[in-house]
C-alpha cells in the first residue's frame, strides 16, 4: 500500500503525526477507511475507536468527536478528546455516559431523544471496548 500523511490533533496536542497505510474512522454517518490517493471528504466523528494502520502494526485511538479532512493525500483529524486506547481516562466516558443519561431522562419523545440514545450507545461501546482493553 502506498503511504499517506495523518495527523490527529486535540485542543490540547497532537496525538499523532506521520506516514500511514490506512485509518479506519468512526464517522458520524458511518465508519469508513482513508487510503492513499481518496476522494476529498470532510465528515463529522462520532464517539468510537479510530484505528491507524502502519507497517509497524495498528494501532487503537479513542476519539469522542470531532471532524476529519482528507485532501491533497493527506488526512486531517480533529478531534475534541483522545487518547489511546490502552490508556484512555476511563472517567471521562463514564462522565459523558451520566451526562447522557440523565439529558434522556429529561427529554421528551422526538428527534432530540433519538440523538442521545445514540450518542449514549457510542459511549457504552467505548466503555467495552476499555473494558475489554483492560482486561488484557
């Protein structure tokens, strides 16, 4: 596979910069794969695992958000919280999990409920995925 510049940016650092076969991305509309040489795209993350694949082996980000660019062969994530996997502040998801919880309690019927059970089930799959993680 030819390579590809990836970068993964936080408001607080840059988690990741360099040369990358593939990166499976948690996107908001579903999850797709970046390669060398892809079709321009902008897309809105959902809470999910980002996966970066290169000749040294995978390796598994935690991501809750954010927006990806693919241009010029080069993808660009921005995201509002990361970390890697194995290291992921297991208190934050359980934060965002409360949060969501108690929003679905007070909220009626309707597109807006839909959205945060959503958003509740990305986050509890994140949990396991650190559970998982963890066990290991």
């Amino acid at each position: 596979m030819a390579p590809f510049q990836f970068e993964l940016v936080t408001p607080e650092k840059l988690l990741f910069s360099g040369e990358v076969d593939q990166v499976d991305v948690p996107g908001a509309e579903g999850d797709f794969g970046v390669l060398a040489d892809h079709a321009p795209i902008v897309a809105t993350l959902r809470p999910g695992v980002l996966t970066i694949h290169t000749d040294s082996g995978e390796q598994k980000i935690v991501v809750l958000g954010g927006f990806a660019e693919f241009s010029s062969n080069c993808l660009t994530v921005l995201a509002d919280a990361a970390g890697v996997l194995e290291e992921f502040d297991r208190a934050l998801v359980d934060d965002r999990i409360t949060e969501c919880e108690q929003r679905i309690s007070k909220t009626d019927p309707g597109v807006e409920l839909d959205r945060l059970v959503t958003q509740l089930d990305h986050y509890k799959a994140i949990n396991q995925h650190l559970t998982a993680t963890a066990m290991h």
